[in-house]
C-alpha cells in the first residue's frame, strides 16, 4: 500500500496548466513567450564556469554535508554584511548549511518539525494564501493539517498569523513566510518580523522565513528573519531562513542555496539530510563561495528586474490593478478571471502565464483569493518582456 497521504495533494499546478492548455492552439505567426515558470533566463556570471573548471578535480569526491570551509567563510561574510548582523554571528556553533536549492530544504523542514501531536492534538502548519505550492505539501507528507492564512489586498498581502484564534496557534508547529512574496511581491518589514518571531516563540513553533527573492528588490533591501532576531536579542531560537543563488545569480540549474538560523533545528535538518538530503558538490560550492562574495552581477541582475517592471508600468500602467512590487520578478495581475484569461493569451496571444487559484485554495467562505489573478514571471530579456507586454494589453483592453 502506498503512503494515503499522496492523495491529498492537489495537482501540481504545472500540471493543471499543461492540463487547461492541452487542446488550446496558439498562434502560429508570433514566438511563444512562455511567463508561466519564474525560472530566470538572465546569462549566468563567468565566474561560474570559471570556478567549476578550477575545481573539475573534485567531482571525484563526495561532498561534505556541511560544505568546504570556504563555501562556509562566504556563506557567513555574506549574511552578515547584507544583514547587519556581528561578525562573529557564525563562529561558534554550526548555523549554516549548503543545500541544493531551497526547494529541497523547505519541504525537509516539516519532517523536522512536525511532532506526532501539538497540545494533544493533530498539529498544523500555517501558510499564505496564496502561498508556494512545497508549502502545502511539505505539511501534508509530515502529516499536519496545513490551514491557509490569506494573503490579500485587504492586509496589504501580509498573513496575519497573530489574529488566528488561540486554538490554532497552540496547534501550531511551523509557519512558512515568504519575503519578497511569491507571487505578490510584497516585502515585510522589521516590525512584522520580529511580531511574527515573538509569536513563535510564545507559543513553541518554528518559523521558515523563506528568502529566495531577497536580492531581488526595486529600491530597498527588505530584512530577513536573522536581522529580525537580532533586533530582539542574541540568538536565532525558533528561526530558520532559506536563500538561494538561482533568483540572486541568474544559475537555477546551480542547484546551491543555504539555510541558517537556529542550531538545534539545523542539527536536526543535518542528520535528516545525512540520510535522505542530496549534499552540494565541491566544485559547485566553490562557484557558490565566488558568486556569494561579489556583488556587482547581482547589482546587475537586480537592475535587469527593474528595466522590465519600468516596461510593465510604461505598458500596462493602471490596467488590471497594476502594482510595482517591491521585490521578487512576477507581476500579480487582477484580470477577473485567471483560468480564462490564462486560456485566452495562449490561444491569442501566445503568451503562458500561470492561473492564480493554482496557487492558493478555498478559503472559509469557499473563495479562492487568487481565482481572479494570473502570475507573470518577468525572465525573459528586456525587448521579449516588452513585446509580452504589448500583446497581453492589446488582447485583454
């Protein structure tokens, strides 16, 4: 018999699309722009292939689970220098781990930190709605009720997990944030953050502050959840955060991020990943420790993203409740209906984007908050996002 909980995930929402497109034909006379996946498209640094190539010897090694010491130094001057935090933060006990992605980590997390029960009962797992679809289904394998947090216009896309009823918080074992937000671009700020650690740690949850969007922001740096703890005091009791070069470096196919944050639930992702976790090669960590201690292809890249929402803006202006997020690379559009506007682009447009209900579910009232909006990913070059832009507003004006 196979693992029931395998039946309660909803489809995956690439397959729901491919699903909803699979008898539509686009148009023939245009190139098919595909805004559907935000896999960035921007050319990766040299320093990628260059450090590879340098250390082309060590494929013949299995990799370290807690990386090279090098990867280490970069990983630590790094988090430290864009966050504000001491210099000896990471000296003392391990507090960083290289993970292949944070996709991977993210999911593992649940199996951390999901007891058999919470307060004597089934435990639950807190998210936005709309949220990133390994959320859910992190929660679901490790076996709790994962309860959707709204994430909409009306509390500026900001979850308010403080105002859920006492109930659920006691119930509660890990709250996923993500900040810039997939997919509506909002960052959080301090405040929210540090509410948000102070919640966790009053009523004994985790909190993966998910930052994979963080070097991706229009004109602020948005804080992370390790700058939060120190603004509370020492120590990072109750928090993990997860980053990745594939948005900061433009390198998906790298596979190399790092989660850092609390000793004891990093100890425990270390053994889990010892046994079920893929380690990062040497030579990818060694192109990860040189991507990590230069800034100015991510300066680049950062200003590639806002060349194309200036496109955007120019273009769509106030159409379809336009918004410049404040970070991250996808545009959250209000188009009334995101099925049907996702199928008419296709057939008219050739242009994919990805239905906002695939990102979210039913809330209590039976609506679902991303049922009128669809996602765009903004990774292509300037003038391919420009001519997106021109034929999504000539089809949908």
């Amino acid at each position: 018999m196979l693992n029931p909980r395998l039946e309660k995930l909803i489809d995956f929402p690439f397959d729901r699309l491919r699903t909803l497109l699979k008898l539509v034909t686009p148009p023939t006379n245009v190139e098919l722009i595909d805004l559907s996946v935000g896999g960035p498209l921007h050319e990766p640094p040299k320093i990628v292939e260059q450090e590879i190539t340098r250390h082309a010897a060590e494929w013949g090694f299995y990799p370290p689970i807690d990386g090279t010491p090098g990867f280490q130094r970069a990983a630590a001057h790094w988090l430290c220098q864009r966050y504000g935090l001491p210099g000896d933060t990471f000296e003392e006990a391990a507090k960083i781990l290289p993970v292949a992605g944070s996709r991977e980590p993210l999911y593992m997390l649940a199996t951390v930190a999901v007891p058999e029960t919470k307060a004597d009962q089934p435990p639950v797992v807190l998210m936005p709605n709309p949220f990133y679809h390994v959320y859910e289904a992190a929660a679901i394998i490790a076996g709790a009720e994962p309860v959707f947090v709204p994430a909409t216009p009306e509390n500026n896309f900001l979850p308010d997990f403080a105002g859920l009823d006492k109930s659920i918080l006691e119930r509660t074992a890990l709250v996923y944030s993500c900040s810039p937000s997939n997919p509506q671009g909002k960052s959080a700020d301090l405040d929210y953050m540090m509410a948000l650690i102070k919640l966790a740690r009053k009523h004994d949850f985790i909190i993966a502050f998910d930052e994979c969007y963080s070097e991706l922001y229009d004109k602020e740096p948005p804080p992370g959840g390790l700058e939060a703890c120190t603004h509370l005091g020492p120590g990072f009791d109750r928090v993990v955060v997860f980053n990745s070069l594939s948005k900061r470096s433009s390198v998906p196919g790298l596979r190399s991020g790092l989660i850092a944050g609390d000793p004891a639930i990093l100890t425990k992702m270390r053994l889990l990943r010892t046994y079920g976790g893929a380690p990062v090669p040497m030579p990818i960590l060694a192109a990860s420790a040189a991507l990590l201690g230069d800034e100015k292809h991510v300066e680049a890249n950062r200003a590639l993203y806002r060349e194309k929402f200036d496109v955007a803006e120019e273009i769509l202006g106030n159409q379809f409740g336009f918004y410049r997020p404040e970070g991250g690379m996808f545009l959250w559009l209000d188009v009334g209906d995101g099925e049907a506007t996702t199928t008419k682009l296709w057939r008219e447009a050739g242009i994919k984007a990805l239905p906002g209900a695939y990102l979210s579910r039913p809330d209590e009232t039976g609506q679902t908050p991303g049922s009128r909006y669809i996602r765009l990913a903004l990774v292509h070059d300037i003038e391919t996002t420009r001519s997106a832009m021109r034929r999504l507003a000539d089809t949908l004006c």
